[in-house]
C-alpha cells in the first residue's frame, strides 16, 4: 500500500472543523541561540510565542547556519524532509496520524490499520529507543516505501511521545490553558506542518511528538467575539479592545503546552520529560543541573561549554563505535549480526542529514532559564515567604543600577535592596530610584505583614552599613528591634554581673560528660531556725582551707520566648558549697526570698574575713545582695577584697582564659573536663516560688559546688603573673626573661610569654657587647646578670641599653651570646608550660636594614618563626572560609610584621588598663577606659565595611600586615575550638613554636576549623586603636606615602 494513498490529506482529517492556524508568510522568526562553530552573532531566544501562530514555513536567518527547534523539519504536505533522523520522525508522525485516525473519518475502501507503533509505544514508556529505530524504520518503509532507508543506530536519536489520552485515558485529556479544564476539551489532530521537537540532552538531543487539542467553550467565545466585532464595525463603533481580545482568545492548544502539563491530574505531568522554549526544549535535567549551578556563580557559557563537552564525546564514542562496526564488517561479510555501516567514516559532528548535532549558546541557557524560573516563580513567592527572618542583614548594591539598567545611557535605578535571612537566604528585595530612606517603607510593610500572615517572630537583630545613620529609621519601622533594644538598654543599666552569660562563643561542652552531682550532699534552710542552724553546722565542719564557693540566684522576668526583659526581683537563694575535715563536700541552700531581713546568722558568716569566698563575678554577686538587702551592706563592703576570689580573673592570671570575663560553663569545661549545662528554663525560673523543683536545686547545687572545684584546681595552678623577688634570686637557676610586671599588669597577652632564657650569673659589673651602650653596668638591687642562652623574640626591647649608631632601643637580636642586666620585674623562674609564647615587642621593630650588623659568632640560639620551620599538617576537614569577608592572605608576612602585629594586640590591653595612651597626631585623644560602657543594639553594622573604610595605598609595603593586625583587632578566636586544634596539634608532637608559626603561616587551616566573634566595645575599641596608632606613621620606602 503506497503510504501517499493511506496517509488522509489535511483537509480530509480535518475535515470542515476550523483551524486558527494563521498564515504568517514573509514574517522572519528569530533564530534560538544555538552553537555555532564560526564568527556568527550569538542570537538570544525571544520569549514564548504560542505554536498556534507559526507559519506553514519557517525562514530561518541568514547569518545562522541551522536551527535548533521547529522549522527543522517544516515541508509541503507529504513530502519527506532531508536527512536520516528528520526522515524517521516525519514517518512516525504520519504513522500516528494514521493508527489515531477517527473512525468517522475512516473512508469506505481503507483497510483496518495495525496499530504496531502504538503498541510498541506503550510497552516501551512512549519512547522510540536508539536501538529500536532501525527496526521501526525498517518497518515503516516495508509498509510505506518512504525511503527511509537502513543505517547506523549512531545517526538516531530517542523519539518521545506524549499523547497523555491516548496513554491514561479521557480523564488524562490536556486541560485547556485558558479555562484550566478539560471538561470543554477534545482532539484536534496533528499538525501537517510540524513534525516534532527538539530537546537538548546531557550528552545528546532527541525529540517529542504530540497532537493538537481544542477547547469548544473557547471557541464559543472566540466566535461571539468575531460577530461582536463584525456588528460593532458596521455601525462604526469602537471595537479595538474586542480585537485585542479576540487576538489573545486561543481555543486550540499543542498537548504538551506548558500549563497544561502542569494542570495534569495525578503527577501525570511530571511524565512530561522537557521544559519547552519559543522552538526547541531542554531536557529538565539541563534545568535542575542549571539551577545550583548558577546560583554558586557558574556562568551560562561554562554550562554550554559543558554540554559540547558533553555531545562531543558522545559523538567521539558513535564514530569510535562506527569505526569497529566497520572492521566487523569486513573482517566477517557473511555473519547474520551484521551491523548496518554504508560509510568509509562516521559523519561529522554538525552533519545536518546524518549525526546533525547541536549545542544551545550561553545565550539561549540564560533565556531558557529565565523562562523556567517565571514558570516557578509564584511556588518561589510564596516558599520564601515562610522563611524566617529573626535576623536581617539589610544591604544597598550601587553596580546593578549603575552597569544594567540603563535607558538612553541613563540609570533608571539608584541600587538594588537587599534583605538577606540567618539562612543566607533573600528575604526582601527591590529597587530604589535614590538614596531616601522613605522607599524602604513600602517593602518592610509588605515584609511585616506577611511575617503576621505566617505566625513568623519578628526580626530580632538587624544590620547594616551605616547603623549609625540606619538605627533610628529601622527600629521606627520594625516595632520588634525596638522592643529589642529596650530590652538590651534595661539589661544594661540592671546589670547584676549575671556570670552565666558565657561570651559569644560555641558551646562545645555537648561532647564532654556532664558534671557529676549528688543530692544527699544538698541541706536547703527556709525558715530562720533552720537558716540559723545550718549556717552554725556549715563553720563547726568547715575544713582547714576555708573555702567557700558562692553564688546567688535572682527570679528573672522574662517574655514569651523565656527571654529576659530586664526586670527583676530581689536575691532570692544563696549558694554555698564547702568541704568538711574529711574532705567530703556538702552544698548548703538559703531561700532569703521569704525574709524582708537577712537573718543574722548569714550576716555573721559574711564577716567572718578568714573565709575564702570564692564565686564567677562574686563581686557583682555580693554587691547585688546588698543592694537587696541594705542590712548586709556595711557588713561586705568594710570587708573589701580580702579572700573574695573572683574565679575569672584568678583564671586569667594563670593564662587559662584570654579574660576575666567568663562564663562559669568555660571553666568547668576547660578546667574539669565536664559539660556544666545551664538551660534558660532552669536559669530563668522562679527562684521565689514556694517549693523549689528538683531541675531547679540540681542547677543551683551544680552551680555551688563548680565554684569550689574551679577554685581548687587554679589555687594548684601556677600564677603565670608572678615576677622574680630579690631574695629568690640565686646563681645558676635559669630564668625567662619576660615582659616587665609593672608596665603589663594582669595582661593576659603577655603573661604567659617570654622573650629569652637565660642563667643568673654572679657578676657585679656587666660589659656590653661593641655597639651597644652604655659599654658598662654595675648591678643593683633591683636588678640581676643574666647569660642569655635562648632568644624567642629577637624584636624585643632591652630596657636601658641603646644601639650607639642609630641612637635606637637596643633588643634581644643585637645581644650575642651575652650577659645582660635585666631587672627583677622582667624575670620570672623558668617555667616548662605548654601555654607559654613567644613575648611581643613594646614598640615598632627596626628594618634590618637599619640595624647595625652583628658579628656571625658568639651568637645565641635564636627562635624565629618561619614559613618552613614546621610541617604542614592537616586537622580535620578543611573547610571554606565563609566569613562575610575575604580573609587577607597572610602566608608572606615577614617576622617583623608578626612582632608588630602582636604588638598592637598587647598595646591595646595596656590601653584598656589604662597604661598605655595610645596617642597619635591624626587621632583625637583617647577617652578613659573606664568611661567605654558596653551597649548592645538590635541594629549593628558590618565588618567588612568597617575594616575596608581606612584606604591604605594599594602598593604600601605594610598594607599586608596593617590588614591583618586589623583584622586580629576585630575578631577572637572562638576559645574552645582554638583549644581543641592546638590540643591536637601538640598530641602530633608540635611545639609551642611550631603551633603559633602555623597561626601566622597556616591561617587557612585556623580559620576553617575555627569560628570568630568581635569583641564588646571596651575591646574592641582599644584594639582598633591600637593598630592606628602602631601603622599610622609607617612611611612607604618607595612612594613615602604614609
């Protein structure tokens, strides 16, 4: 049977029924963004026009050498196009047509037609494999005679067929999109002028195939539309909107239209393989790939490098397999698997009638994906609206507005707005047409409202840029963050010393073992007898150290997210924890809470000064109970500071904390080796209330008897602040040389550190080495004759000796192996610890090229720090550094900028003690420390615009290392992880030395392993000032800039 003869003519199949299939002749469609090869423009697709409106012929653009989509495969009636995939796609459309013909439309003398693709569809999930096309071909010309011809598998692509009726049944029918229903919907047929689809693949492309759909009540409306219009244009009306309407009125519909696919009952749509553009499609998993791709800033032409990539191999992989298909066939003529080879070679990569591959441009992807996201874009809506937002980082971008959007040259937008979650996720955002403040209203209302909308909390902390400018607009705005910062200035100005409040760091205690408690050792007194015979009990067993630990517990008001609003009531429980004359512990519980008076007893115990009292912030503690209790405030205030042991400045003079003002959790943690847990509900309970709950007497007794332990493993500790005395001098012990006592007092930086050491040798008069003067020194009593052996900090000033050249302070690196006069507070007995560092130096050290030269022998060892002194070494996973900023690289600093780089850290602490001026003529006078009060906002600025707000000239030779003293002043190491990494680091046989060289020369490894906080103003103040005053002078050596 001749396939001309079966196949039915259009106007057959269609019979009489109307097709608004419009006849667009001489209108040239823009070419999609396909790859090309040679110095062609890459075109970008236009947006989706609907198929109903293609013409019966497509013109391609000239300056393009093929298309990627639909006008592929356009041709007159019958007439089979060019090329082996085009060829067996137009014969199996004309074969569905044919097996899907109606049978009212089935003349008399047709035969009965097998409906063999249909089945082999339906066993195969609608799709024409690779492997079966030859046969399907093979087929449909034993059938037809259509000249299909027999060839390669390598030539064919996958055929999909998406006919969801045919497949699922009437219930399946494709929703009409304007009407979002099927109920008015039935079959239109196929379409004689086009053929299939394009869809591009991972590795390689295929095609679709579908029918038409028309929807009766569209048509209705359409044809009342079209007698309105002809009525209205005979008595001479206005009919221009009717026309516009009838122009938009589509009644017939391609089965795969986008909106249809989605409106599929029971996920059939997610069947649907591709997502459709103006005359091609992508393969959804081009789209998923896209999408994480993009957002991590993977641009759209690496993907369509990636995809010829991807096509080239899988087309080097056909012609390799073509290659051994050939030499099979030769090498054995007469075998019955012959595979079909009619070439000497494979075809060409863009061979339009055999391989016939094409990659879409970057162009084309970035329209493609724009598309796709319109299609999502009301799911996204309304997904990011759920996120929270209790945190809002609020940001103005100047480049979009000024390098975009533009209109006659002109920016149409001022910037792009910005509001971005905890989650790192866009919150709000819009455009502004100038720097007002008023534009922002509109967007934080809408953001509120839907806040509301959701039962979303409020945002609670905000930043900014500018907070400074910022502050006032947004806590107006956003009701939340001023409620917030009400609540941050009563915790400001009711600040009791709450020494549960650890500092803004992990806590990672969660992995140690949570601190052991026993209640048979807890007596609680209510009543005065009991009150009055416990305490009796308490001093008659006290144990020979008579030690203490106290706290105090205070009933707290908080808001409905068990936070504390700042209010609170009168010291309601006193803590104390003790050990007997056998050592045994015993926790002792006062409720004062029902007392207007303290009773005697516990006023007794209080001025009893030969009991240590030892607490975290026991001043705050004591100082609130008597402003509670006015009885007991003659009593500790005449007692003053003897034996009251504030625990985190007893910590921090024994270098286990970098300052005293810790949280008790941090010193279990770091010094027991126990996990103290201190939950908001059992901290913010109510102290006062009758009977206290069980949660609530093992957190105080836990509290109680931490105090005391911490306070008994720092009393075995060594105070690392303790300076040589005069009578504990003696010939031959060997000392460290270390920072002088009364210009570092309590300074944690400098403590735990020396810069030599050395042997006390028994000379009365001292001869300086050439160079150095004064040439002699006669020893004193306050001083001593140290022969230094071992130099940690060459940079570090000797007091009293000057180089004679230069008229400069004399260090440690102009002493060979000599012997010094030191004095007594620079000395302290050697001491092996773990934690002791290199000293820094108290001013800016020399170039070397200024120094005078000192001779090569007689020199003593000395320890510097150096990019290969240590191997490199990994702990754990590395991990990115997703600070907000970019960490300046600091693998290049010389050991000069590491020595001024500690020194603006020790110079900021002698600063805040009140010891050190920090003055410069480009700074105003520095305030008193004590006059920096510490307030919290719920509106904070940034670091990175902080940090970047100073210009330093772009070749400076000491911007590297101002950079990052700059950033050490912003930032802490969070302490528990710090400690756990240089725990481990030590474990793998690494010195102190080799540890803090892998902080300056490693910092990538510190800073994916360890998280940073910024300090509270009266630190970070003086920090910050510390290295203005240390690099604002410093002159460039080329330009002289300073």
């Amino acid at each position: 049977m001749d396939y001309a003869d079966a196949a039915p003519s259009y106007e057959d199949f269609m019979q009489d029924e109307e097709v608004d299939c419009e006849d667009s002749e001489g209108e040239v469609y823009p070419e999609e963004g396909i790859r090309v090869e040679l110095q062609h423009p890459d075109i970008v697709a236009t947006l989706d026009l609907p198929e109903e409106e293609e013409a019966d012929t497509i013109f391609v653009s000239d300056d393009v050498d093929a298309d990627i989509g639909d006008g592929l495969y356009t041709s007159s009636k019958h007439e089979a196009p060019n090329g082996i995939q085009q060829k067996l796609l137009w014969a199996v459309h004309n074969r569905l047509r044919l097996e899907l013909k109606p049978p009212n439309n089935t003349r008399k003398n047709d035969k009965a037609v097998d409906p063999w693709l249909l089945r082999h569809l339906r066993r195969n999930g609608w799709w024409i494999r690779r492997n079966d096309a030859p046969r399907i071909a093979a087929n449909l010309d034993k059938e037809h005679g259509v000249g299909l011809g027999q060839h390669h598998a390598g030539y064919y692509r996958k055929i999909f067929v998406w006919l969801p009726d045919v497949r699922w049944g009437e219930e399946a029918m494709p929703c009409c999109p304007n009407c979002s229903s099927n109920s008015n919907v039935s079959s239109h047929g196929f379409r004689e002028n086009h053929f299939g689809r394009t869809v591009v693949g991972l590795k390689e492309n295929y095609f679709m195939i579908s029918k038409r759909y028309i929807c009766k009540c569209c048509k209705k409306k359409s044809e009342d539309l079209t007698k309105k219009i002809k009525a209205m244009k005979e008595i001479g009306g206005d009919f221009s909107a009717e026309v516009e309407m009838k122009r938009e009125m589509q009644y017939t519909h391609m089965g795969w239209n986008t909106k249809s696919v989605e409106l599929m009952p029971f996920g059939w749509g997610d069947e649907f393989p591709a997502f459709l553009t103006y005359r091609a499609a992508l393969d959804k998993d081009i789209i998923d790939m896209m999408r994480p791709m993009m957002n991590k800033g993977q641009r759209v032409d690496a993907i369509s490098d990636l995809l010829l990539e991807l096509h080239a191999k899988q087309h080097c992989r056909w012609a390799i397999r073509y290659e051994y298909d050939l030499m099979r066939a030769k090498a054995n003529p007469m075998s019955q698997h012959k595979t079909i080879v009619t070439d000497d070679t494979f075809s060409a990569f863009d061979d339009s009638e055999k391989y016939n591959a094409r990659v879409p441009t970057g162009g084309y992807l970035s329209e493609a994906r724009k598309q796709h996201h319109e299609t999502i874009r009301l799911h996204l809506d309304r997904e990011v609206k759920k996120r929270p937002a209790e945190k809002l980082a609020w940001d103005v971008s100047y480049k979009e507005g000024k390098n975009l959007f533009r209109y006659c040259g002109q920016p149409i937008f001022k910037g792009l707005v910005t509001g971005i979650n905890e989650l790192g996720e866009v919150r709000i955002s819009f455009h502004v047409v100038t720097d007002s403040q008023d534009q922002f209203d509109a967007a934080i209302e809408a953001f509120l409202r839907t806040v509301d909308e959701y039962g979303q909390p409020h945002p609670q902390m905000f930043s900014t840029d500018n907070p400074a400018d910022d502050a006032n607009y947004f806590t107006g705005k956003i009701p939340s963050l001023k409620a917030q910062q009400d609540k941050f200035d009563a915790l400001v100005q009711a600040a009791d010393g709450n020494d549960d409040q650890p500092p803004p760091e992990v806590s990672a205690g969660r992995f140690l073992p949570e601190y052991p408690f026993d209640k048979q050792i807890v007596d609680i007194a209510t009543s005065v007898p009991e009150i009055d015979s416990n305490m009796a009990a308490m001093l008659d067993n006290l144990g020979p150290e008579r030690v203490v630990g106290f706290d105090t517990e205070t009933k707290v008001e908080t808001n409905y997210r068990r936070r504390p609003t700042g209010r609170r009531s009168k010291v309601g429980l006193l803590q104390f924890a003790y050990r007997d004359d056998q050592r045994n512990k015993h926790v002792l519980l006062v409720r004062i809470c029902k007392h207007k008076k303290i009773p005697a007893s516990v006023i007794a115990f209080f001025r009893d000064d030969t009991i240590t009292l030892a607490g975290n912030n026991i001043k705050g503690d004591l100082k609130g109970l008597w402003k509670d209790y006015p009885e007991t405030k003659h009593v500790i205030t005449s007692r003053g500071e003897k034996n009251i042991i504030s625990l985190g400045t007893f910590a921090r003079r024994r270098d286990v904390v970098q300052s005293g003002v810790v949280g008790l959790a941090l010193l279990v943690k770091r010094l027991l080796k126990y996990h103290l847990p201190k939950e908001d509900e059992d901290k913010f309970s109510d102290w006062n209330r009758s009977v206290l709950l069980e949660p609530q007497i093992a957190y105080a007794s836990k509290d109680a008897l931490a105090h005391l332990d911490v306070y008994e493993e720092l009393k075995s500790m060594p105070d690392l602040n303790l300076r040589l005395r005069k009578e504990n001098v003696v010939i031959g012990d060997k000392v460290d040389f270390v920072p002088r006592s009364g210009y570092y007092p309590n300074n944690v930086s400098c403590m735990a550190t020396r810069a030599a050491t050395g042997v006390v040798v028994d000379l009365a008069s001292i001869r300086s080495p050439e160079g150095i003067d004064p040439p002699t020194y006669k020893r004193g009593q306050t001083n001593a004759a140290i022969e230094i052996e071992t130099i940690y900090s060459p940079s570090f000033i000797v007091p009293r000796y000057k180089v004679r050249a230069t008229g400069q302070d004399a260090t440690l690196a102009d002493f060979g192996k000599a012997i010094i006069l030191v004095p007594l507070t620079m000395l302290r007995e050697h001491t092996d610890h773990s934690s002791i560092r290199n000293a820094p130096p108290l001013s800016v050290p020399t170039p070397p090229s200024e120094r005078r030269s000192q001779p090569a022998t007689g020199r003593p060892t000395i320890t510097t720090i150096a990019p290969n002194s240590v191997d490199r070494v990994s702990y754990g996973s590395k991990v990115d550094d997703d600070d907000f900023f970019q960490a300046e690289p600091i693998e290049d600093l010389s050991s000069a900028d590491i020595e001024m780089i500690r020194a603006a850290n020790v110079n900021s602490e002698h600063a805040q003690n009140g010891k050190l001026p920090l003055l410069h003529p480009k700074l105003n006078n520095p305030p008193s420390p004590s006059t920096i009060q510490d307030k919290y906002s719920s509106v904070l600025g940034d670091p990175f615009h902080a940090i970047n707000r100073p210009k330093v000239p772009m070749h400076h030779e000491h911007k590297k290392g101002y950079k990052v003293a700059l950033q050490n002043a912003f930032f802490i190491w969070n302490s528990f992880n710090l400690e756990e990494l240089e725990d481990r680091m030590r474990k793998d046989g690494m010195t102190a030395e080799q540890i803090e060289s892998e902080r300056y020369y490693n910092s990538s490894l510190y800073q994916g392993c360890i998280d940073r906080f910024i300090p509270p103003p009266k630190l970070l103040y003086w920090r910050v000032r510390s290295v203005f005053v240390m690099y604002g002078s410093l002159v460039d050596s080329k330009s002289g800039k300073t």
